[in-house]
C-alpha cells in the first residue's frame, strides 16, 4: 500500500531498545512499563506530522493522571546538541531505567534526520489519508488541555522537514507551536492491542493454521504428487502480450489494460481471468502471475484503476492531486472488472474467433484489488459495520483500517457490483474487513480463496482475512497463508514497502521465487477447478498439496478450507485476541 513510503524513514528515529520493547504484563506498575513508553512516547510523535517561528512549545507533559509530567524542550535541546542531562530531562531517563548505552542511542535518533521530501510531507499529510493518521495520533498526543493535536502535529512536521536542518526528532520538537501532552494511558492501550495482535498473529500463523491445515491432509486421500505434473513449473504455451487503451463513455474513464493470451490456444474454449492491481501498484507489477496462467491457456487481462495507481500516487507527489486515491475508486473498480469483461465480449468474434469463454470468469486481485474482487463476487459495503469499526479501531495499528474509513465519505446506499459472468474470485492480502463485515462477506457465494501473509503489515493477517474467512457462507471456501510474506513482492518497489522491511532488524525474508511458486500453483489450480471446471486439478487445492511443496522449506505455506471453519471460529473465541 503506498502509504508507506514515508514511515521507513522515520523509523530511523525509533533507537531499536524502544521498538523491540514489550511489556508482557498488562497490570505492570507504572515505573516498569514507563521504561518504554517514557522515551517512546516522546519519539512516537516524530512518525506523524501554519507554524509561527516565533511561538514554540516549552514544554511536553505526560499524562497519567493524575500525574502530569513536564519535560521541558530546552532539556532535550541541551542534551541532542551538547549530550548534557540536566534535572528535568534526567527524572525521565532515571524513570525509564535507561543506561549510559540506552541514552546514547536516544541522542542518536534525536539528531538523525529523516530524509523526505519537504513538499511530499506537506503533501502526504493534507491528504484525506493523511489527516486520518494525523487524527488519530492526536487522540493521544494532544494539545495541552487534552484537545486532539493533529493540527499541531503537522505543522510541526511540515515546519521541521523545510528546515535547513531538516526533519529530526529535536527539529520536530523545536517546531511545535504549542505545548503538548502524551496521553499515557491511550498510548499504553494501543501497545497492549499491537502486543495482542503480534501474539495472535504467532499463535494463528505458527500453531492453529498448521493444526488444521494438517488435520486437513491427515482426513484427505493420500496423493502421489511427484507423480502429478509441477504447477510450478511453466505450462507448455508460449503467450503473447497486448496492451489496450479503453474509454468508458458512461464514465467518463479511460484506462489501458494489459493482455496475456497463449500465442497458439489449443483450446476451443478459452478461459478468461482478470487480475485487479493493489492501491498505488502499476499493471507491470503482475506480469509473472499474467505470464504463468497463460502459459496454461489463459487469457489474462490486468487494467489499470486509474483513481487509485502508481500515476495517482505520482500526482500526490507532484503536486496535481491532494489524494492518495480517490474515494470514487470503492466504486470505480469493480466497475472497471466488469467493462474488462464487456470489451471482451465485443472484441471475442474478430480478435479472440470466438473461442473466449466469457460468461465464467475469474477475477483475481492483490490488496485493494482483494476489495475489488470481492465486490465483483457479490459482497456489500455494511456501512453501519463499517462506521462501528472504524470508531472502534482507532487504537489498533492498521493501515487497512485506515484505507477502508475513507468510504465512510461515499454516499449511503446500497451498491451491488456482482457480475454474474464472475464465477470464482481469489483475494490475496485483501482489505475487506471493515467494509463487508459478516453481512457483507455472507452475500458471495461462489468459490472463493483468501491469501495472507504473516508479515504482512499492510493488511494484517489476523485483522484483515482472519474473520473474514469465518464470515463466509460460501460452499467452496479456502484460506492460504504465507509464511514469511510482506504483502508484496520486495523484488520490486511499491510504495517504499522495501524500506520499510529493510529498516526491520534482524529480520529474514523467503525468496521470491518461494513465494511465487506456492502462489502460482495455487491460483492456477483454483482457477482450473472452479472457471475451467476441470476436476483433474482437484488434487492440488487441498492442504496436502502445499504441505508437500512446502516440505524442507524454512518458510511454508498452509492451505485451509470450509471443513476448518467452525474450528477456526472456536479457536478465535479462545484466543480472546479481540476482547
């Protein structure tokens, strides 16, 4: 998601012994848990933000009442700029228990500069998106008195990052306009929520997916798979490769879409998949995916979301749009699947002889491509859901969330985007929760496979595909989860992504390649059953099936479907991860 091409860099502010913190007891007193939240609710505010020079804020007060604590910013001007630690600023590092080490490190990420774009911050944070991410943290860093600091925040970010000196913690801090305060308590909350979802997370993703996955294959007749042919492997076709450029007149929308098809099809009636691109991703970055279903005898087609691209994410930074997307894109989308289909149809009999097979097809899409699919399949926008949710998210450290909030801006009504040419639909790393809901989600009812990662911090695997796979009523139902996988190839760059696990120590990552032949073979056999119809593939969309390409690998991949469902659902309701 592009979003995140700002956060690698201001992590440099966080000194690792404040991000790698934990408190593993939620009732700890408050000196203990302070040891984390003392320093790191002073470089929090960094990662968020019209600005007078001549008023700046003395003072930020952290707030547990009924305690109140002041730290002056001249203590920590004096110590970023001589490394002197004066009374005021020493209270707070004796509090957190820091050693001469630890107040190294802290030095270091109050002088370290982030290096952004001026004009990308300014522009970035007075987008929609922005200002929601601004808003929520200054539910919890506020201007003193307790009112929300969001506008404080930014211009202090925006001030420090024009700055001959550029955008640093201290910078930041002598540029706020106001005093500020730290909400303790709400800062205490969201870390105890990312605490539980990081353990839900490892107990999903390590022990009760597994569990099932291997029930799964243990019940399942046993399979030969060396003997079957390699879906990893490429399929016998050459393919051929197209670009179109449409214009839907009912829109008022034009858009290229790239195409894939076999250069010599031996089949009389061709199946057809269209692919739908994640937010501020290009076409391009689907081509291996494209590339291997028609090597099968696909026609493959990936168009262009025009509202929600790379070429929006550029307009942002250049200055011709204020938007990381445009709302209409919760709409536009699935209409845009849907005219793929319609230029088809129209162009079958003279480009295709006919041979395409258009009233089944499959969509397969990334991200918020997952929202398009699953729009396409039926599912509905429960606004009421989706208004609850995202009040009631606002501790919880997800950008999906986020992303998903912004439709609160589309008119209330009921929008139905099913196309009954789409007979099956693959998500991966979908951003569906909030939106559907279980109303929402329960309205698909064709065969549907979900994909997540369990690095993926984009669209968090226990907030984003978790419940929802419980919420389908679909009769054919899978979920696939990735070891190891970040939301998005590292091999390529989308939105800063790569920097942003880059800045993550100590952290070790699958191959690609790995990544690429679970998918692969996945959605090929998936789409083979359910829009070819073929029972030949059955074999490979059962959890034996990726048990056995995972075998030896550090990374695996897991397959569950609907005879784990209720299990899952009794397994969620004992980790109370969402008490």
């Amino acid at each position: 998601m592009a979003i995140f091409w700002m956060f690698p860099k201001l992590k440099k502010f966080f000194p690792s012994y404040l991000v790698n913190h934990q408190t593993n007891d939620p009732q700890a007193s408050l000196p203990h848990w302070l040891q984390g939240l003392t320093l790191g609710a002073v470089t929090i505010a960094s990662i968020v933000l019209p600005f007078n020079k001549q008023t700046l804020a003395q003072t930020l007060y952290f707030l547990y009442p009924p305690i109140k604590e002041p730290l002056r910013v001249e203590s920590l001007d004096i110590f970023a700029r001589e490394g002197e630690i004066n009374r005021n600023l020493g209270f707070f590092l004796d509090l957190a228990r820091t050693n001469e080490e630890a107040q190294l490190k802290f030095r270091e990420a109050l002088n370290t500069p982030a290096a952004l774009e001026p004009l990308l911050v300014s522009r970035f944070f007075n987008s929609n998106l922005g200002e929601e991410i601004l808003t929520r943290v200054g539910d919890t860093i506020q201007i003193e008195g307790g009112r929300n600091g969001k506008y404080a925040l930014r211009g202090a970010l925006v001030a420090a990052a024009f700055d001959d000196e550029g955008l640093s913690l201290i910078n930041f801090f002598r540029k706020l306009p106001t005093n500020i305060q730290f909400d303790l308590q709400k800062i205490l909350e969201i870390s105890q929520s990312t605490e539980k979802a990081v353990a839900a997370t490892k107990l999903f993703s390590e022990v009760v997916i597994p569990q099932l996955s291997a029930a799964e294959a243990a019940a399942a007749e046993p399979v030969n798979f060396a003997d079957l042919r390699d879906l990893r492997e490429r399929g016998g076709h050459s393919v051929k490769e197209r670009k179109w450029t449409l214009t839907d007149k009912s829109r008022e929308r034009s858009f290229h879409v790239d195409l894939y098809q076999p250069a010599r099809s031996q089949r009389d009636n061709t199946p057809v998949l269209i692919i739908s691109h994640g937010l501020g991703s290009t076409t391009e970055e689907f081509a291996p995916i494209a590339q291997h279903l028609a090597s099968y005898g696909f026609v493959v087609a990936v168009p262009q979301h025009i509202g929600s691209d790379s070429e929006q994410k550029d307009a942002l930074f250049s200055g011709l749009s204020r938007e990381v997307f445009l709302t209409s894109e919760f709409i536009d989308r699935p209409l845009d699947i849907s005219y793929v289909i319609d230029e088809l149809e129209r162009r079958n009999l003279e480009e295709f002889d006919g041979k395409l097979v258009l009233d089944k097809v499959g969509v397969f899409g990334h991200s918020f491509g997952g929202y398009t699919a699953l729009a396409i399949a039926g599912a509905t926008i429960d606004f009421d859901h989706l208004e609850r949710e995202c009040t009631i998210g606002e501790g919880r450290l997800n950008t999906a969330l986020l992303l998903q909030c912004q439709a609160l801006d589309l008119e209330r009504q009921e929008y139905n985007f099913r196309d009954e040419r789409v007979v099956a639909v693959l998500g991966h790393n979908p951003v569906n929760r909030t939106i559907f809901g279980p109303q929402g989600l329960s309205s698909i009812q064709i065969p549907i496979l979900l994909g997540a990662g369990s690095y993926d911090p984009a669209t968090p695997f226990v907030y984003e595909q978790l419940d929802s796979f419980t919420w389908l009523t679909s009769a054919n139902k899978y979920l696939m989860l990735q070891e190891g996988q970040t939301h998005i190839d590292l091999s390529t760059i989308d939105g800063g992504m790569s920097e942003v696990i880059d800045s993550v120590e100590e952290i070790v990552l699958p191959e690609t390649q790995l990544l690429q032949d679970y998918s692969h073979a996945t959605v090929l056999a998936f789409a083979e059953v359910y829009v070819v119809n073929d029972p030949d593939y059955l074999p490979y969309i059962q959890s034996s099936y990726l048990n056995y390409l995972s075998q030896g690998q550090k990374f695996k991949t897991y397959l569950i479907s609907e005879d784990s469902s209720e299990k899952l659902v009794d397994e969620i309701a004992k980790s109370k991860f969402e008490d």
